[in-house]
C-alpha cells in the first residue's frame, strides 16, 4: 500500500493536469473582461497613461507649479497707459469714439464669459461669479446634476475570478469527505448584470461557474464543474415604490437626501435662472455706466462753460482793476469764481473713485448717481463691457436719453411682473420643489416591504463544455447538464423591516413640511415686495418726467435773467458783478439739473423694465440654450395718446421695419398743435429700442411740451439746444472741443 507521502504527490500530480485546463479558461475569462473593461472605457491612449499607469509628467508639472507659483498672464490683461487729466489738458489726446448703446450692449455680450460685477467680486469672491459655463456645470453636477440622477438606473456589470489552492489537514475524516488530508483546487467564475426599474424594482442576471478538484474518496469525479444561472427580482411594495418616489427621491435614498430625476431638473432649471439674474444685473449696470458716462460728459461741459465765462468776466475786472476803490473785491470775487469752477472741471474730468449707478444702490435696478467723473465712469464702462482699461481711445455716448413721455398701464404692469420677474420664478421652482420633497418624506412612513422572486437553473459535469454523457445518464459536462432544463429551483418570498416608531421618517415629513411652509411665505413676501419695487419704479419714471419738464423752464429763466444782465452791461449799466457772477452760476446749476433729469429719466423708464422682468426684451435681447434658434422679433403698431399735461398735442409712433438700421427703433412721423397754443414742442428722433422710448405691453408714449408765455423770446443760440430737436444733430464733439485747450 502506498504511503501517504506518495498518495499525496501522485494527486498533486492529477491535479495540476486537471489545473491547466481550468487555468486555460481562468486566462480566457481575465482577458475577456479585461477587454470589456477597456472597450467600455472612453479614456484615450495617454489619458490611460496618465490615470492608470505610472506616467507623472503632467502631475509633476502641476506640483512644480503649486510650490512655485508664477500666476500665468493673459495678452488681454494688458492695458494701454491709462487717460488723464494731464493727458488730456496738455493736447495730447484727439481720439474720441462715439458709441451707441446698442453697440455697448453687443460688445459687452461677445465679452461676457465671466458676468461682471461692480465692486471687484471677482477678486474677493471668484466663487459666487456666474459665468457662461455655470449652467454647463449644474448639468453636468455628478452629484446633484440630471445625468447624476439618471445614472442611478444605468445597468450595472459586475465580474470576478477567485482562485484558490487548499491544502489541509483534518482531525476527523468525515469533514473532509472521507481523507485526513483535503487538498482542493477550487476556481470560481462569477458574472452579473444588475438594473434599477422607474419603480423602484431591482432585476439581476446571475451566472456562477466553479471548477473544483480534491481528493475527497465520495466524489463521482476526481474533478468537476457546477454552472448556475439565476434571474432575481425586487420590488419594493411600499417603502421605496412607485414611480413617483423613484422619480423624485431616486433608488437607494435615504430621509431628507432626495436626488431624484425630477428634483434634479428642478436644481438645474433654478441654477439658469440664477444664470438669467446674472445677466439681467449685468445688462443693467452696462446700462447704468453708459448714462453715468453720458451724464459725466454733460456735466464736464455745462461746468466748462461756466468756467470760461468766469474768466471772460475775471478779465474784464482786472483790466478795470485800478479803476475806483470798488473794483478790487469785483476782481477778485470773479477770480474766485474762475477757479472755483475749474476745480470743478478737473473733478469732473478725472473723477473720484467711488460708486457709481448700479444695481440695488437704492432702486432693484439702480438709482443714478453720476459722480464719478468722465474719465472714471469710462473705465467703469470699460470694465463691464469688457475693453481694455485704456486702447488709445476715449468712449464717448452718442445716444441721447429719451424725451418722450411714457404712460403705463398698472394692472398691464403689474401682473406682468408677476408673471415675468426672475425671481418669482425661481421662488416658484423652490416651493415645487419643496412640494416633491415632502412627498419623498411622505413615503419613508410606510415600512420597507420587498417581494423577492429568484429562479435558478444549475448543471453539474466533469467538464464545462462538451457533448456525451458519463456513467450512464450523468451528462459530460456542467452547460449541458444545464441546457436539460433537469435541475431547476425558485423562490419567492417577502421581506420587512419596520423601524419602531417611524422617528426619522416623522422628522423628515416635519422637516419638508417647515421647508414648504416657509418657501411659500417667502413667494408670497417676494410678491408684494416685486409690486412695491414696480410702484415705486413707476413712480420715479414720472418723477423723472415731470422734473425734465421744471428743469428745462427752470434753465431758460436763469438764461433769460444772465441774458438781460448781460444787454444791461452793454447799454453801460454796470451791475454789481456778483448779481452776473451768480447769474452764471445758476445758469450752469439749471444745466447740470436738466441733463441730470435726462438722465436719470433714461434709468428709470430702464428700471420699469427692470422691475417687470421684462430687461432683455427691452433691450432686444434672448436667452437662447445650445441648440435652441431664437425667436423672431414680432413688430407691432402703436399709437399715442393725447399729453397728460395739456390735451392739445397728438403725435403717432410706430415700429419701423424692414433694413436692419431701422429694425427695433421708434420715431416720430406726425406731430401736430391745435391752433392759438403758444407752445414750444420737443421733439425726439430714432430713438432706440434698446435705450430709450419703444413701449412695451401697458405703455404708451406722449410727447412733452413747455408753456411759453407771451413776452418769452425765442431761444437763444446758447440754450441747451441738446434738450430738444438739436440734441440729436449738434456735434457731439462740442462736448470736448474746449477739454484739450483750458489751461
């Protein structure tokens, strides 16, 4: 009788036969999943390398780079040297470019990768800046984002090969089959493809193959393979069914973690209109800048004008100095006058750095303050439209605010607003969202009951693949033991798990109740304060209005009085000097005042706009997705009615369409006056869409007039001609034509 050294190495012997074969089909299984996995894989070649392998070229770099920063610069941070007052008085300085606002508009959305902020956010606070990749990032969200969610039911392909060599020793025989001494070559092949359902089931497809080789003396074969194929199905019956909770929540949730397809959506679609906020405000303040600039450039010229004539009157007196004991305080009173308004000038030229007119500095939209200069408020326009600070040239607006009165509808507004504001609908996507999750927290009250059905098919051989059978019907091999169909099993089968108490699963419903309760206090509150805003907006557009109207009378008085001052010198009546010099003064207060009017008037009518939620289409503008084609503009009639102040003026305005130049802008075609109405009337030309007068739905336009009283003479060559007919054809040059030469 053999001993058992030798029993044991002759089945070493049969056995490692017996282990090629199987290590044969062990290599086949490795590289076909193997080749799964890189077929399945969308990384390139030297992504591969760089991911998997040991290829540290790239990271190396990225590290040098961390423990040695040297920021990277870009060609478009380099600016030309800056503008000055210097620059500007000493003659050096000729190029002006005048721009409409439809240009700033066009030039500052072909600039617009980042969304610009007033206020320097994107160097204190890079994060909160919306950009145009911000709507691409919650899309594409791997967490929070709709393929994030739909990647929770994507089929889920598992594979494992685990090979095993024992080798033992046993007290007791019987446990080891009928040997002391078990020795067993075990391979086992597993394969599965699992699928989530929209209603919460769970379907698997299950294959297992084990090869197994021992000495064990009771085996029918020295060696053998065992193939199972099984099909498994869950189904949640309350907790976790259904396909609204599957669709809200997602498979797999948990209380107060909701990531589901709808909820998904709704995240991205408040994500765009955040998006939308960004480029309303941004839009807003563009439009601000430019009046600010416009105001800055008016304000530089009436005060240049005061200047010189401070000093033609400075001249005077000191060539008249020596003459009478009076003459010396008249002298130097005008002297103090020049240089009082030439400081002003060069404040008005350089500026300070403080705020300007932008968004929720007292009005949503911005109230304006047109303080910061010409040369400030140009790079504060600069920065936002996204120009160098400085390219060897000086923006300058062309476009004038406009004249017309605007009339609006309230209940037209106001339930525009309601229905237009951004805002609102976003808060309107928080409360349905809100809404989805206390359904989802509704369901976790239910216990978790499963049905499980299982279904299994096994074979069992001495080989995996063959034909024939062994020992009489004992088929040869495990799949064609299978394929028979001989040896099949099932289950089915329920499963519950109830949490005592239900305490999470109340706190979660508690939770979204609170949560809902207090997203529709805050639609409700952001309702009325959206109303209030448009009042008040509404409010400031008439303001505006009426005040262009007193500062126009208000500027030919004091015209009128330096005028008649000025005939009484030349007859040889010599008035005080400080009645002229005062004069003067007001005369460039009543100025500042009425283009300060104007302008302001220009942002309110933009802020009504603003408060309605209607700021793009005002400005002939679109949000359009990848992929989406923009709507035509639709051009529609409309007319005027009679002026609110005195019902004797009817003018029509209607859309002009057909060449691009004329598509989107207002004008006048009829202006008429009843007989007898010593009335001066103002008007406005080619108005743009984008700046100024179009009426949108609820509005009407009226023209304003000025009652003239029956001494008034005509207009002099010097009044602000600008504030009617001549603002659109004077030379806008007469701005700076004077800036390059005072001294």
């Amino acid at each position: 009788m053999p001993t058992y050294p030798e029993r044991h190495t002759r089945l070493k012997q049969y056995l490692s036969s017996k282990k090629s074969r199987a290590a044969s089909l062990f290599r086949t299984v490795v590289l076909a999943v193997s080749s799964a996995g890189i077929i399945g894989c969308a990384s390139s070649p030297d992504v591969w390398d760089k991911t998997v392998c040991n290829d540290t070229c790239e990271i190396d770099q990225i590290s040098a780079t961390v423990d040695n920063p040297v920021p990277e610069i870009y060609p478009t941070s380099y600016s030309g040297p800056p503008v000055t007052a210097e620059t500007l008085t000493s003659g050096e300085f000729e190029n002006f470019r005048d721009i409409p606002l439809e240009e700033v508009f066009r030039i500052a959305l072909e600039n617009s990768t980042v969304i610009r902020e007033l206020g320097g956010v994107v160097l204190i606070n890079p994060d909160t800046v919306k950009t145009r990749f911000s709507s691409a990032l919650a899309e594409s969200d791997p967490r929070f984002g709709m393929e994030a969610a739909l990647s929770a039911f994507d089929a889920q392909f598992t594979a494992s090969a685990m090979l095993s060599d024992n080798d033992r020793l046993f007290n007791n025989s019987f446990f080891a089959g009928g040997t002391s001494a078990f020795v067993q070559d075990l391979h086992e092949y597993d394969v599965g493809l699992t699928k989530r359902s929209a209603t919460g089931s769970q379907i698997s497809l299950r294959n297992r193959t084990v090869y197994d080789a021992n000495n064990a003396p009771a085996n029918n074969f020295p060696s053998y393979w065992e193939s199972i194929i099984e099909a498994e199905v869950r189904q949640p019956l309350l907790q976790g069914a259904g396909l609204e909770f599957n669709r809200i929540a997602g498979p797999g949730s948990v209380p107060g973690i909701y990531n589901g397809l709808l909820i998904a959506k709704v995240t991205t679609d408040i994500d765009y209109h955040e998006f939308q906020l960004a480029v309303r405000d941004f839009l807003s303040n563009v439009e601000n800048a430019y009046w600010d600039l416009y105001f800055g450039y008016r304000l530089l010229d009436a005060q240049k004008k005061g200047m010189e004539e401070a000093l033609r009157v400075w001249n005077i007196k000191k060539a008249t100095a020596g003459v009478g004991i009076d003459k010396a305080p008249e002298e130097a009173l005008a002297r103090q006058q020049y240089f009082e308004f030439k400081s002003d000038v060069e404040d008005s030229l350089s500026g300070r750095l403080i705020q300007g007119t932008q968004t929720r500095n007292g009005s949503g939209g911005g109230t304006l303050h047109g303080q910061g200069g010409v040369l400030a408020a140009e790079r504060r326009l600069r920065l936002l439209i996204g120009l160098p600070a400085a390219d060897g040239n000086l923006l300058r607006p062309n476009d004038e605010p406009p004249l017309a009165e605007v009339q609006f509808d309230w209940a037209t507004i106001s339930q525009e607003a309601l229905t237009q504001r951004i805002e609102l609908r976003k808060q309107q996507l928080v409360v349905k969202k809100s809404e989805m999750e206390l359904l989802a927290a509704e369901n976790f009250l239910n216990p978790r009951l499963d049905a499980v059905a299982r279904y299994r098919v096994r074979g069992l051989g001495d080989d995996l693949f063959s034909g024939g059978y062994n020992r009489g019907d004992t088929p040869a091999s495990s799949f064609g033991n299978m394929m028979t169909g001989d040896h099949q099993e099932y289950m089915l089968g329920f499963e519950l798990e109830v949490p005592l108490g239900y305490r999470q699963g109340h706190a979660a419903v508690d939770n979204a109740e609170f949560r809902v309760a207090r997203a529709r206090a805050i639609f409700k509150e952001q309702q009325r304060d959206v109303i209030s805003n448009l009042s008040g907006a509404v409010a400031e557009a008439v303001r505006a209005r009426r005040s262009i109207t007193n500062a126009m009378n208000q500027y030919l008085a004091a015209k009128e009085y330096l005028d008649a001052l000025e005939r009484r010198q030349r007859e040889g009546l010599n008035d005080p000097v400080d009645l002229i010099l005062d004069a003067q003064t007001r005369v460039v207060d009543a100025e500042i005042r009425l283009f300060r009017t104007r302008s302001e008037y220009a942002v309110a009518l933009k802020n009504v706009q603003f408060e309605k939620g209607t700021l793009l289409t005002y400005a002939n503008l679109q949000m359009v997705t990848y992929g989406q084609e923009p709507a035509p503009a639709e051009l529609e009639q409309i007319d005027s009615v009679p002026l609110s102040i005195d019902e004797d003026v009817t003018s029509t305005f209607e859309r002009t369409p057909g060449s691009d130049e004329d598509a989107g802008q207002s004008k006048i075609i009829q202006v008429s006056a009843n007989e007898g109405s010593p009335a001066t009337i103002l008007t406005a030309e080619h108005h743009d869409v984008s700046g100024s007068v179009a009426p949108a739905v609820g509005e009407q336009v009226v023209l304003m007039k000025r009652e003239a009283s029956p001494t008034e003479a005509e207009p002099s060559a010097s009044t602000p001609e600008s504030a009617g007919q001549a603002a659109s054809t004077a030379p806008r040059q007469s701005f700076i034509s004077r800036l390059t030469n005072w001294k």
